[in-house]
C-alpha cells in the first residue's frame, strides 16, 4: 500500500476534491473536475486522533419511529398512517434527521400517532399487561401509575426517568384516570404523553463532558446502547442490552461493548439495521412511488417497485450474513433473488412461483450486481425514458463519493429528438460531450450510463433502440468496458468504493456529514476495511469500536 | 382613499385607524396564547452554525387586533398562495393588451369566468442569482433571497411569504396557516432554514383533521369533547419535557427544539379553539367528504380530481374561520408528473420537448384549469354580498418562466380575489423594465396589512410595491 500523494486531501467522501473555496470558483469555469487516478488506501497503524464534531439531538426516522412501536407494543400494532416526512441530505435520512426541524403538520401527525398507539394499549387487554405491570386499586392509583411510568418509560425512552419527569407523567395518568373515572383513561394519556416526548421521538447523543478534555463528550451507558441499537438493529435497545448499560458495561471497557456488539450482530435483527441502512443510502424507499408509464414500459407496475428494493435488500443481506464475501461483490455477484415478476422481466425462470427465490445469472442474462438490478436502473431513470446521466451520477456520487455539480441554471440542457441519424442515447447525448460547458460534468457521468443503455427504463434487457444495436462501450477510470457485465467489475475494483462505503457507514451512523476532525479517522476506518477483504461486518465492528462512535465534541454555543 | 396613513415618526405606512406603540402588537418576546410571535422566527441556523436571517423587517402595525386585517364587511382578510412547479411558457402566457379588459392567453383561457377579479402581472424578475436551477428561483419568488446552502443540500434562508402573512393574520384560529400538497407533501413553505412546513396530500386526511371528529358547527349545541381537555394536559407535559431538554442542548438543537415547542403551542391552541363555541358563520358547514382514494389511471396521478377536492376543504376550512392563510402547492418544482396524454414526465418535457411545445403548453392550460376549480370553490361560499373569493388574495406563482432553461425573467404572477378591494381586480399589469418581482410581493403584503419597510436581500430587496396594482 501506497501512501496518498503529496497535496490530496481527502474529504469526507473520500474523493480528492481542490480546496473546497477553489472549487467553488473552478466549478463556475469548469464545473467538473474527478482525478481519475485510483485513490490509494492510507498504511493502517495505530487511529489516528479525531477530534469529534457537535452533537446533534437525532429524530427517528419513519423506519426507526416504526420499529421502535414494534419493539415496545409487538410486532401486531398497526402503525401510523404518516408521520413527518423524513428529510433527505447528503444523500441520507439519518442527516436529515439530524437537522431538520418539526412542522406544525408534523406535531399533528405525532399526536394522532401516540393518540393511535396508546389506543392500542388501552383498549386492548392483552397488550395492557405487558405494558403496566401491576393491578390499579383505583382510578387514580399513583403507586401503580409510577411503577408503569418508570417501567415502560425506561423502554421507550431508552434511559431511566428523572423524577421530575416521572412526577410529571404520574400527574397525567392519575389527573386523568381520576377525572375519567378509569385507570386505562389515565394509561391512555400517559403513554400518548410518552410517545409525543423529545425523549421519546428523538436521541440523545450528547454525553457527558469528559472530565480530562473539556473539548470531548463521552457518551453515556444509555446513549451509547442506543446508538448501537440504532445502527446494528434500526430499532432501540433490548432489555439485555438496557441492562448492561444499567451496569455500566459499555463504557467500562472495550469488552463491554464488543461483547454486546457481538450479540447484537450475531441477532436476527441485525438483517433489518443492515437493510435500513441501504433503503437510504440507495434510496429504495423512493421505490415505493415511482412514475412509470405502462403504456411505455410494459412491466411497469405499482408492485414492481417494492419487489425490485426487495430484490437488493437480499442481495445485501446475503453478502453480509448468509455468504459473507468481499462486500464489493454487490457489483458483481450473479446471485440474485426474483420473485415472478422480476423473473418475467429479467427473463429468467421463477423459482418460487409464490415469492421470492434465489437464481444465479449468468452473461447471456447480460446482467450482474446492483448496476443490473432493476431497483437502481427504475430510480435513476425517467418515467418514459431511461438516463444515462442519472445513472452515471449515481455511481459518481453514491458509489465512488465524487462531486458532480447540477447544470447550471441558464443552459438549455434538451436533448435532441430520436431520428434516422441519431437513433440511440449515445448519439443523441453528443452535445453533452461536445459543448464544453456541459463536456466537463457530462463526460463524467454519461459514459458510465451509457454502458447500462441496454436496461430500459424499469431494467429490462433492449439489444437496440429505434432499430440500432445499442453500443455499450466506455471507460472508467482507466479501464475499458465493453457492456454492463464488464462495467460492474470496473466499479467494483474502483479504488474509491471502499472508503465510500465506510463515510457513508460512518455518516449513517453518526448523524453528520464527516467532519474535519474527523477525516484522518474515517480514512484509517476504511483502510481496516480493505485489511478485511472487505467484510461488511468487520467494518461496522471496527466503527463501532472506534472512539469516535464513543465520543462527541463540545456543544455548538 | 388610501387604506394607509404614513406614520411621521417612522416614516412607514400603517393602516388607517391605528397607532403604533398603543394599540399595535409590535413585535415583543412575549408569549402570545398561540405561540407564534416567538422571535424563534427570526433565528436560524444552518448545519449547526447559528446565521442571523436578513429578514425584511416588518413593522407589524395591525397584529391581531379585531378590527385590522378585516374587511370592511366584517369578513376576515384570507390569503392563498397557489404554487405549481416547472414554470410556463411565456409565449403562450402573457395575456395581449394592459389593465382592465385584457385579453386572455392560451394558458390562461380556462381562468375566463373570473377574469374580472384576475389580475395578471408580466415582466417581472426574480433578482436573486440563478446558482441552482429550480430552488434559486423558488426562493427568490416567495422569500425574496437566495437559497441558502446548494442544489443538494438548499434550504429558505428566510420565511416564506406565507409564513411572513401568517404571523400577522394569522392568529387567532385553529391554524395560524395551513399547508396542503396534491403531487408532493413537499409544500413550499417555510417557517425559517431547515424549518419546512410539509403539507398533506391525502384529502380523506385532511377531511377528518377539519371536519372529523371534533368539528362542530356554528350553533351547535353538542358539548366539546372531554378528550380535548386529557390532549391538552398531555401536550402541557410535552412542552415541559421540550423546555426541560433544550438546557442540554448545543445552539442549533435549542433552536429545533423551539420550533418544536412553536408547533405543540399551536396545536394546543387549535385544541382550546375546538373548546370554545365556533364563530358564528353563515356560510360555515361540514364539508362533504371527499372520495376515499383516487387511484392512478393509466399510471398518472389524478392530480385534478384531488386538487378539487382539496379545494372544497379549503374553501370550506376558511369559511369556517379554522385558518387565515394556506399554501396550496398542485406540483412541485422539477416535478416529473406524468399528465394524462403526455408522453413524458413534466420537468423532461420542458427540457426534451421540441419545437413550440405542444406538450408542455397543454400542461399549463391544465394547471390553470385547476386553478380555475380553485378559484370557483372560493367563489361557491357566499360571504356577505359577495363570496369568500373576494375577501381573499390568492397569489398564483411558479419558480420559473420557461422551464427548459429555468429563466427567472417573465416570472408568472397571478392575483385573484382582491382582498375585498385591496389590490385591483382584473387587470394586466405588465413591466417593460424586467422589475423586480418582489414589487409584486410588497404590495401583496400590504394589500394585507402586513406593513414592510423592505422585501427580499441583496439585490433582491425592494422595497416599493406596484402602484398600479395597489388600490
């Protein structure tokens, strides 16, 4: 291994950007600038020292605001209908989730849902006995009302009650039960009071201040058991792991918390924080409402979204628990999972004619890996026509964490109209690549997309469009392609896929973009990843343990 | 008569019949009972630094008194901004011939029947610099400044127009504003940076939230609901847990968290609004229920049918006094929204489609005939001797003119109702010298008692309105 070259830098995305004030200025000029040379993975040694960035209060998103429900009431409570939308930056939710405020809409939609979710409990005996574990002698019993209160609020809000705040909680339960003239009534407010709290709908990941570096925070028991649930499971702490943090275990020492992280990975639940993660990094959950035209696309419909993030989702979960492999195989790997519809459009037979099976492509299918997957070839497409642009981008900035400037605002960026002269995209995206104010952007992306020209706009295989064989020929980087098949191993020997795949980890994780502190550490994460052959689950451990994971800087003032 | 006097000490204009520092709720740091004259309004923050909003200053003279922001026939003052994404084509647009008795444009032919209370304004610029196509000019229409942060990570550097009306008319009902999408819940709304006010798109939704449960209609003597009370002590032990928080927190997070506490506020104080008796409004009743679901055909979303019937809530929601102010977003910007008979995607199409467009011309015809559905729902509720239509000023923008290259010159500008004659009616009010939109958005502003001494920033800001639309 090499060390970088004098004068990069690398940036959170791992790419070597210009310093970030030039940039501005060159991307006026030239908007597009990628050094193509292969990015080299720093010597490993010992972590460097990072200096952590704020701490931020984290809303949960939709999916860990429903997971949470399902953790604390079963798996059988029905959810919210809505909830404040998730707010996308950088390309992830968990960002947003960290910045974005609540709206008015927003408030109403959490009193609906804790007024919902509370209902659930009141309402149904069963799910009352798991929920307050003693027997009211009245309608304002204030033994029993605090003894639920600090019971299910230690679940809910993932840390004991202050007194204050169980004070405050057993004021609505036992005003309410008394006034309705029924316990339940008061159980009913009580948790819809649970359920609408900070404490409830956001984590807290502020620490304490480390008494040996006023500039550091250290995490506490309790918010470091949730912000491993979070990132292993999507959803909170169980009651093993609120337990350890009851002991202290997690911050005792480095035993502690593998020992709990080990547990958690090991768990069936570590499928689903695996599959959160990559609905917003890919973001499949877009798939849920995507417009396609039927009349364009054939095998469009409502369903073919949801099976197509299915599909992914599987293919992930297989290459990081079932048949643990160089992660970078997702580019790759010719397993797959299709159900009848998907097997219908890639043309492939179905193995399960009720669901989901496993089938293995080979190059006459001309597919392989995420790029040949329908869930990305639908997204990063139009609703009657497919993108090269779109998908170039994609593989830019999601995959290899490069910069890609929008067009600027001015341009008249139509393409021209299929004819006798200029039947495929390839041609018809000439300009492009011809005028340079677009060339510096487009040359970047395009070619990439270009060779994906043979999946139309939901990724089904086309060998010509208007009547020509579609040429799927390009270069990445330094390495020539001749179709689909032979661009997904480019992309997957890029030297920037893995220190991508570890800020994006990272940021996840976190709840903030890579900061500059922070930068050194995350290269030296990543570089452990490559020492692994890539394996997912060594990444997530090797972040976990890290102190950054453990650790916050000072609070914004 | 001018409905303004110019005040001597500060040399702004304030509304006839009141006087500033007596009887004016001149911005404090008081609690109002609602909760949103909060200066939190004028704080931000972005990514974690605090900025300080170059706000327009506003001289709020009228606040909530009972008499100001009212027309002279009782009724209250009503604003809607209607907001359609991707812009339009100025060739097809500008209507032909100046003020009263213009003729009306392609586009602009199923507005026919209210073209009388109409007034289209041309030739207008949004100032700010075009650095992100579709959000610079989405913010250069409603806030009057450039976005704040990049194309991928933008953000209103300010409230939004109608967040900025809110705070003056805004008070005193169930919602102090109210934000309702048809293609996308991502209403431009904004209540500061990183505080977007999403909107809901599902009518059955928005039904039960305004005419559900709780609804009661004038005269009603079914008592309130005894659960309003348990919510509303429910919601006091929220607050408390916010402000129990906020101590613990950086700078930024304080501030999210008082916008937190801002939105509990108001949905406590639409809870005490539910207690009281209803006003008493003639023209007030339970809205009908809209269809349960509007599936796609032929994979295209109704957007008309549930526009319509999103317009009927509306409507009926402001006859019933439940809110002032709502933003009403139909698409939104760099929509891709498959129309019926389009071969492809909205935004594609302003950019792919040749020739004269055909396609993307049909789309705004189509828009404007919603709009005209909009327009008649207002004009269904009979409000003294006119209807709800013309007690309400109805801004109807896009953030661009011609969508293929995103140009924020001939901005789109529409103004129905009139705010019982607060702005002309009808005319075509057009600018040879490419002013700057915000002239438009002053006088909207006035025409609504929001008394600004300056609109926008930088070479954005303004601060005169157009005379020719003021009345």
């Amino acid at each position: 291994m090499t060390s970088p070259p004098l004068g990069a830098k690398l940036t959170p995305f791992g790419v070597r950007l210009k310093r970030p004030v030039l940039a501005l200025l060159v991307a006026l000029l030239a908007a597009c600038e990628v050094d193509e040379a292969p990015l080299s993975t720093p010597d490993r040694g010992i972590a460097p020292d990072v200096v952590p960035a704020a701490p931020t209060l984290r809303r949960l998103t939709e999916t860990q605001y429903a997971n949470t429900v399902r953790a604390l009431l079963g798996d059988d409570v029905v959810l919210p209908a809505s909830l404040e939308p998730d707010a996308e930056e950088g390309g992830l939710l968990s960002l947003g989730a960290a910045t974005a405020s609540v709206s008015s809409l927003g408030v109403e939609r959490y009193e609906d849902a804790a007024l919902l979710l509370a209902g659930q409990v009141a309402d149904e005996p069963a799910r009352l006995a798991t929920v307050v574990p003693c027997t009211p002698t009245a309608a304002d019993d204030i033994v029993c009302a605090e003894t639920f209160v600090r019971t299910f609020g230690l679940r809910a809000w993932r840390r004991p009650l202050t007194d204050a705040e169980v004070t405050r909680l057993v004021a609505v339960v036992t005003l309410t039960g008394g006034e309705a003239g029924s316990f339940n009534e008061g159980v009913r407010y009580g948790l819809a009071a649970m359920f609408q709290s900070p404490h409830f709908v956001y984590r807290r990941e502020h620490g304490v201040a480390d008494p040996a570096d006023p500039a550091l925070r250290i995490l506490t028991d309790y918010e470091l058991a949730t912000r491993l649930a979070y990132l292993l499971w999507a959803e909170p702490p169980d009651d093993a792991l609120l337990a350890a943090a009851a002991a202290g275990t997690l911050t005792a020492s480095d035993d502690g918390l593998r020992a709990e992280a080990d547990r958690l990975l090991a768990d069936a639940r570590a499928r689903a924080g695996v599959r959160a993660l990559f609905t917003e990094l890919f973001a499949l959950y877009a798939l849920d409402d995507l417009a396609k035209d039927p009349t364009v696309f054939t095998h469009a419909s409502a369903e073919l979204g949801p099976a197509a993030r299915e599909e992914t989702l599987r293919v992930v979960e297989d290459l990081v628990f079932d048949n643990p492999t160089d992660f970078r195989d997702l580019l790759t790997t010719q397993t797959t999972f299709v159900d009848p519809r998907l097997a219908a459009l890639y043309r492939v037979p179905a193995p399960d004619p009720a669901g989901f099976g496993e089938v293995t492509l080979d190059a006459s299918d001309g597919r392989r890996g995420l790029l040949g997957q329908a869930s990305f070839l639908m997204l990063n497409a139009h609703a009657t026509r497919t993108s090269a642009t779109l998908r170039g981008l994609f593989v830019r900035k999601t995959l290899l964490c490069q910069t890609i400037l929008p067009p600027p605002a001015d341009v008249d960026t139509s393409i021209p109209e299929a004819d006798s002269t200029s039947p495929t995209l390839r041609e018809r995206l000439q300009t492009h690549l011809e005028d340079p104010t677009c060339a510096s952007c487009h040359q970047l992306t395009d070619p990439i997309g270009l060779g994906l020209e043979n999946f139309d706009g939901v990724g089904r295989w086309r060998d010509e469009e208007n009547g020509s064989v579609i040429d799927a020929s390009g270069t990445l980087g330094r390495t020539d392609f001749a179709d689909a098949w032979d661009l997904g191993a480019a992309v997957r020997d890029a030297e920037d896929l893995g220190p991508c795949f570890t800020a994006h980890l990272y940021r996840y994780a976190m709840g903030h973009a890579v900061d500059p502190g922070e930068e050194a550490h995350v290269a030296w994460i990543a570089a452990g990843f490559a020492e692994s052959g890539y394996d997912w689950r060594a990444l997530l451990m090797d972040l976990v343990m890290s102190p950054a994971f453990r650790r916050a800087g000072a609070l914004d003032e | 008569m001018s409905r303004f006097l110019r005040d001597s000490r500060t040399g702004l204009l304030r509304p006839r019949g009141l006087v500033p520092g007596r009887t004016s709720a001149r911005p404090t740091h008081t609690r109002h009972p609602n909760g949103l004259d909060r200066r939190g309004f004028l704080r931000g923050v972005v990514r974690g630094s605090l900025v300080t909003l170059a706000l327009p200053w506003l001289e709020i003279f009228a606040g909530r008194r009972a008499h100001a922001n009212t027309c002279d026939n009782g009724f209250p003052k009503r604003f809607v901004l209607w907001f359609w994404g991707n812009g339009n084509r100025p060739e097809t647009w500008t209507p032909t011939g100046e003020g009263a008795g213009y003729t009306l444009s392609e586009a602009l032919t199923p507005l026919a029947a209210f073209q009388d209370r109409l007034t289209v304004c041309s030739g207008y610029s949004a100032k700010v610099d075009n650095i992100s196509p579709h959000w610079s000019g989405a913010a250069g229409i409603l806030t009057g400044q450039q976005i704040q942060g990049d194309d991928d990570n933008w953000t209103m550097a300010s409230p939004t127009i109608d967040q900025v009306i809110a705070e003056t008319i805004g008070g005193g009902t169930a919602y102090a504003s109210m934000q309702v999408g048809v293609q996308s819940d991502e209403v431009l709304s904004f209540s500061g940076p990183n505080a977007p006010n999403y909107g809901e798109t599902d009518p059955t939704v928005l039904y039960q939230r305004l005419f559900g449960d709780g609804f009661r209609e004038p005269g009603s003597d079914i008592p309130p609901d005894p659960s309003l009370g348990y919510r509303r002590r429910v919601l006091d032990a929220v607050m408390e847990d916010v402000r129990s928080l906020q101590g613990e927190l950086g700078a930024a997070d304080r501030i999210r968290l008082e916008q937190h506490l801002d939105s509990i506020a108001s949905l406590e104080d639409r809870l005490r609004t539910l207690q009281e008796d209803p006003p008493d409004l003639a023209a007030c009743m339970r809205a009908d229920a809209p269809d349960e679901s509007y599936p796609d055909i032929d994979g295209r979303m109704q957007v008309q049918a549930i526009h319509a019937a999103m317009a009927e809530l509306v409507a009926m929601s402001l006859a019933c006094d439940q809110t002032r102010v709502v933003a009403l977003q139909i698409t939104r910007p760099l929509n891709n929204n498959l129309f019926p008979a389009a071969t492809d995607g909205h935004h594609n199409l302003t950019h792919n489609e040749g020739g004269d467009q055909p396609e993307v011309n049909a789309i705004a015809t189509y828009l404007m005939g919603c709009f005209a559905d909009f327009l008649a729902a207002l004009d269904g509720v009979p409000e003294g001797d006119g209807t709800l239509l013309d007690n309400t000023v109805v801004l109807a923008c896009s953030e661009t003119s011609e969508g293929k290259t995103h140009s924020l010159d001939e901005m789109p500008v529409l103004l129905a109702g009139g705010g019982c004659g607060s702005l002309v009616a009808g005319h075509h009010i057009r600018s040879y010298t490419q002013e700057n939109v915000g002239k438009v958005m002053v006088s909207v502003l006035r025409a609504l008692d929001v008394n600004v001494a300056t609109w926008g920033a930088g070479e954005a800001e303004v601060s005169d309105g157009v005379t020719e639309l003021e009345a």
